[in-house]
C-alpha cells in the first residue's frame, strides 16, 4: 500500500497550504459578512434602547398628566377652603397630597428606567473586538 491509499499524505496532515490569493479573497468574503452583521446588530441594539427610553418616557408623561390633576385639587381645596369649614377642604387636600406622592413615584420609576437603558452599540463594539482578534489569529496562520 502507498502512502496515498493509507491517508498518510501531505494532504491528511494539514501540511497542505492555501493558496495567498484564496486566502485574500475569504478574508475579504468574511470582512462583508461580518461588516453586514455588525450593521444589523448595530440596528437591533438602537431599537431595544430606544424602546427602553420610550418606556420610562411614557412613565414620566403619565407622571404630568397626573401632577396636572394634583393642580386641579389643590385649586379646588384652596377655594373650599376659603368657602367652606375645614373638612371639605382637608379632604380635598388630602386627595391632592396623594396624586402628588403618585406622580413623584412615577418620575422616580421613570427615569430609573432611562438610567438602566443600555447605552446603545456595546454588543457591536465587543463583537466588532473579538472579530478583530479573530481575524489577526487567520492572517497570522
């Protein structure tokens, strides 16, 4: 038996090297590849952040329109509170006092929601570090 029929050949080793114009041209066809995935990936991350951002956005103007009633009821306890004896007004006051806790809460909620917003891009960047590496170790070969 020849080496050949054994498996023993130069090609069964791995000893066999590419040609420098195949390698070039599969650098390149990865590089485009890559570079098409990094857009996506790009485009997926600023759409999670914004929607992050929209969230704690929708909280905060849920929060206005809230404060907006408060006003209401404080306006309407100052004026009951000049018409009437004290129970009305301490009543309304009372209500008052309690949306203003709410939409406080509803800031607060809010804005924690922007601050936890991931800044947009970070899995493209570490993506992006470790195609590089990649991409060193098969030029080095």
């Amino acid at each position: 038996m020849s080496d050949r029929e054994e498996g023993g050949g130069a090609a069964a080793t791995g000893a066999e090297r590419r040609p420098v114009g195949a390698v070039m041209a599969s650098a390149v066809a990865g590089f485009r590849t890559l570079a098409r995935q990094h857009v996506e990936l790009a485009k997926i991350e600023v759409v999670e952040a914004a929607s992050v951002r929209g969230q704690g956005v929708g909280m905060i103007a849920a929060a206005a329109v809230v404060v907006m009633y408060a006003i209401g009821f404080l306006a309407a306890a100052g004026a009951a509170a000049l018409a009437l004896v004290w129970p009305l007004w301490a009543a309304i006051l009372t209500v008052a006092v309690v949306m203003i806790v709410v939409a406080l809460a509803l800031v607060l909620v809010g804005r924690r929601a922007i601050q936890k917003a991931p800044p947009p891009a970070v899995l493209t960047r570490e993506t992006l570090k470790e195609d590089a590496r990649w991409a060193r170790q098969q030029i080095e070969r």
